[in-house]
C-alpha cells in the first residue's frame, strides 16, 4: 500500500469517526468467511457498518479526531482488528455482538476490545452488558418529559375528581335544607 493510498484511507477513517460518534473496536479473529458474512448482513440490516482495519491507520485516525482516544492505543489496538460504526444509536452494536454469539453455542467472538459512546471510553469484553442496557438520548429525554408531566397530570386528575365530589356534597347539602 503506498503512502498515497494510506492517506486517503486515513482522511476517509477520520471522516467517519467525526460523523459516527458511537464506534466500537473488536477481535473477530478465528471466525470463517461464512461468519463474518453473517455478521456484515446483520451489521448491515440494522445500519451498522463493519469494517477490518489495520491498527496503525486506527491509531492515525483516531489522532486526527477532536478527544483523547489513547486508552484505546494500548489496550484496543493490539492484534486483529474490526470497528462498527454507528450513527444513530450506541446500543446496536453491543445487541448484534450478542445476538451474534448467541447464535453458536460457546462462541465468544467477536470479543469487544473497546467502545467510544458519545467520546466516552468503554474498554474491555466485560463492559458488553453494560453498552447493551445504555439508553439513548431519545429515551432519557422521553423518560424525563414522562417526569415532569406526571405531577402535574396527578394534580388535574385530583382536582377534577374533587370537583365533581364537592358538586355531589353540595347537591346534597342543598336537597337536605329543601327538606
């Protein structure tokens, strides 16, 4: 590969970095052909893309992007490499690593060897779980608008249920002084 050639892979890995602020680094060595096809087909039904790339032209690009990616030079960046990028959701990798190796029994590729949510480094396999149960912002902003409506919605329903108990004193307030 010429200088030339590793540049522009360079400048094109920095740019989907930049635009994917979800992208997890993983070893799917030891996996057949016929496995990391599956894996690029359920990668690519759900809007994820998968690619194979040299730890150097990582560790380049990553260096071109705005926060600290250097934790993930010495831990991730070690033996073979494939990076999923994500641009909608952070969780959907984690779900199609675990789908994936629930579908042969014992298989523990491909293992996560680093994930950045929103620049926020999660290295390690034992963090999988935890990128699985992460809740988008979508959700967070759902969730605390749900919240902040509750009160209030508990406050309307009591008084209009009030209301129309105190309707029902009067009433009956009233046809007792007719009597």
């Amino acid at each position: 590969m010429t200088r030339e050639e590793k540049a522009a892979i360079i400048e094109e890995l920095t740019q989907k970095f930049n635009t994917n602020p979800f992208f997890y680094i993983t070893d799917t060595s030891d996996l057949t052909v016929a496995e990391v096809n599956n894996l690029r087909r359920m990668c690519f039904e759900r809007g994820v893309e998968y690619r194979v790339i040299k730890n150097t032209l990582i560790k380049k690009a990553l260096e071109n992007v705005k926060g600290d990616y250097t934790p993930l030079h010495d831990t991730a960046l070690k033996g073979f490499s494939g990076v999923f990028f994500s641009a909608e959701d952070g969780k959907t990798p984690a779900k199609i690593i675990k789908e994936f190796r629930g579908k042969v029994k014992g298989n523990e590729k491909p293992i996560l060897k680093g994930a950045s949510i929103d620049s926020d480094l999660f290295i390690g396999n034992d963090n999988l779980d935890i990128l699985i149960n992460l809740k988008s912002k979508a959700e967070l902003v759902g969730e605390i608008i749900g919240l902040l409506q509750s009160p209030a919605k508990n406050v309307l329903s009591a008084l209009q249920s009030g209301g129309s108990k105190i309707a029902g004193i009067v009433k009956t307030l009233s046809e007792r002084e007719s009597q």
